[in-house]
C-alpha cells in the first residue's frame, strides 16, 4: 500500500527498468566483454605479467600484499586494476571492467581476493592461470551456489548464467576439511583438485615476529592507557547487501562500564559499513573506534579476548589460541538471511550471548573459556596456515 506523501508510481515503470537492466547486462556480459577479451588476447602471452584485481577496494588489500611482493622479486611485472564495484555507477564499472580484460588479456597470472562475475564472460586463454585467492579463512556464513535459495545470495539461474569462477585454476583455502564448502560455494568440481588446502596468503605475518612486535607499537600509538588490563576487540561483521550494509546495532557500550579498570575495548566495523559506531562521551577512555591506525591484523595480534558474532576473523584468532565470545544477538534473522556451513550454536570455539547481560556475564568469566575446543577448532579449520602459505601459492604460479 501506498504511504500518505509518497508520488504515485508509474505504472510500469519499475518493471521496465528491470528489463532494461538485465538487457544490458545480458549484452554487456555475453558481447561486449567476450569481444574485448578475443581481441586483447590476439597479443602474444606475457608469462611474468601479474595482475591483480581489486573488486572493491581503493587500495592494494592484504590478502595481495605478500604474494605481491613475492613474485615481484622473482622478476613478475605487476600490475593492479581496481574495479570499485561498491562505489561506483554501471557506466564507470563497465568503462573499468573493459579496461582490466585488456589488461588481463596478455597477463600468465590473474589473481583475485573476491567473487568477480566479470571472469566468467570469457574463456581463459591457455597458458594463463586464474588465482582465487579467497579473502576469508575458514568456512562460516554462506555465500555464491550455498546461498541461491537465500535472501542474501543472487538466484541460482543468476549465478549459472554470470558465473565468475569457471576459469579458475586454483582456489586456495585455508584447510583440507573445508575444501567441500569452496567448491560448493564456487559451483566447482567436488575433489576436481582446484580447491587446495594451501593455506591463506596474509595469514602468513601471525608468524612473524617482526609484524606482531610492530602491531603492539601501533597499539601503543592509541595513547591508551593499556597498563594492568586486558585488551579486547570487537569486529562484527556486516548486515544486509554489500551496497547497503549495515553495522551490528545491539552493542550497549554503557553496558561495559564495571569493565573499565579490566579491559579496553578497541572496536572496528566491516569495512562495507560507512556508519561509525557510536561511543558514549562516558566510555571513551576505556572504549575507542579503530580506523586506519590499525588493521583488522593488528588488532588480531595484539588482543587477549576477541568479541565478534559471524565474522570469519574467529579462524585467524584460533592461531592465538586465546578465548573468543559470541554476541549473536540477532541470530535468527541472520540464520535466515544467509546461513552457515557448520551449525552455529556447535562449531564456534566459545560463549554466544543473545543479550549485552549474557555478554557481559561471560566477559567475567573468560578465564574459563574451552582450551581443547579451541585446538581443535584451529586444527579442523586452519591446517594450512603456517606460516608458510605464500610460498606455497607462489610455488604452484611458478610452475609450468
């Protein structure tokens, strides 16, 4: 029913917008795309050109950096494209993509950090090797093929139709009994040897000294008084689609106040929620907002009790084996929206709470936390990160 105040719609008209836009999708993805890549790959391959794409982001992400490194010390001539689907119109997304399947045309590696349905609208050329390197360790909420029959996800003739991960030549994950999930998730061929347990390429710096001993001097930048209490991060993750994604609303920080001499809580959004999170004047000298002083790594590193609720940043925490709470708050709805590979309420390696009282109750009592189930956690999910993971991936770029 129309609202009191609302313009009347046109009749017709929504429908024939969408119409129109999966017309042109369907004509930019099955002609305009196909052609630009025939006619790029008429060039001779370049068996050390590297591209790497940046789906969303503006900068290079840390899921590239040690790889990007890596191969351009083994002589690789690396190159970027960033896309910024997120933030962008359909002219300029277009305009970019035309311009990365020039680029990628010649390239011997093509390496990803995220679904791309761009990669799907040709056929690889041979000699050229398509890179998945998953962003997320672990396999947690539903995503791709896993989610088609969910409100999150695109509908499963969508997915056939505009697939993305058809060309891939290797998919890398973060341990062997997940292979499963990734090659649901991407519509691949189960044991087809594309899915390999190599292990995530960022999560190689939770090994090195150096890169820690680093996090804690950026924690001591915050001008924090950290002395005699405990730190504690809270990432939550985001709600809602990509282009409108929302933030966790059921943090009462006021709620943290007997917390004050214990804990400094060091809170962080999902980087697709542009709405800070709001900090009573109250809290402020024992609870701050992260931004760009430290990255999500850092805070990692550098923390003694993690707080979060469907983020998969409980798998790169397993690797400190230090205890986990679960504010899980809105878990129905969630449960609803996309799903989990695992039942939630079973496999996650500490307390869910339903209510900032439930939280702050398990808060008292971390010391108690399930130190086996935490191992174990580690063990199933994160067999392949340690330590050495990019050389791993880079050993499998550099053979013929």
């Amino acid at each position: 029913m129309r609202q009191a105040g609302q313009p009347r719609p046109l009749p017709g008209r929504s429908k024939n917008t969408q119409m129109l836009r999966e017309f042109i999708k369907r004509f930019v993805f099955h002609i305009v795309y196909p052609c630009c890549y025939g006619i790029g790959r008429l060039k001779p391959l370049k068996k050390k050109k590297a591209v790497f794409v940046q789906t969303h982001g503006k900068i290079l992400s840390d899921n590239f950096e040690l790889l990007y490194q890596k191969m351009k010390e083994e002589g690789y001539d690396n190159r970027i494209r960033f896309l910024r689907i997120s933030d962008s119109g359909w002219g300029s997304i277009i305009r970019r993509s035309i311009g990365l399947l020039f680029e990628i045309a010649d390239a011997g590696v093509i390496l990803l950090d995220e679904s791309n349905s761009l990669m799907g609208s040709f056929r690889i050329r041979e000699g050229s090797k398509v890179i998945q390197l998953w962003h997320a360790c672990g396999a947690f909420k539903k995503w791709g093929y896993s989610v088609a029959d969910k409100s999150f996800g695109d509908d499963a003739e969508s997915l056939m139709r505009f697939s993305g991960h058809r060309n891939y030549s290797l998919v890398t994950v973060s341990g062997e009994q997940i292979c499963w999930a990734y090659e649901e998730a991407f519509g691949l061929p189960v044991g087809g040897n594309i899915v390999r347990p190599l292990g995530v390429s960022r999560t190689d710096v939770f090994f090195d000294r150096g890169r820690r001993q680093e996090a804690f001097r950026k924690l001591e930048g915050l001008n924090l008084q950290t002395e005699g209490r405990q730190i504690v991060a809270y990432l939550p993750t985001f709600r809602g689609s990509i282009a409108k994604a929302e933030g966790a609303k059921g943090f009462d920080v006021q709620k943290l106040l007997p917390f004050r001499k214990r804990y400094v809580f060091l809170i962080k959004n999902h980087p697709f929620v542009k709405e800070p999170f709001e900090i009573p004047a109250s809290c402020r000298d024992f609870v701050t907002q992260i931004g760009t002083q430290m990255s999500v790594e850092d805070m990692l590193m550098t923390a003694d009790v993690l707080i979060t609720d469907y983020s998969s940043v409980i798998f790169e925490f397993s690797l400190m084996q230090k205890p986990m709470l679960f504010y899980a708050y809105d878990y129905d709805d969630y449960d609803l929206e996309r799903g989990f590979y695992y039942p939630y309420r079973d496999f996650v390696p500490g307390k869910i709470s339903e209510n900032m009282d439930e939280l702050t109750e398990s808060l008292k009592r971390i010391d108690e936390y399930d130190k086996k189930k935490l191992s174990d956690f580690r063990t199933h999910f994160m067999s392949g990160c340690d330590g050495h993971a990019t050389d791993r991936i880079l050993e499998f770029i550099t053979a013929s």
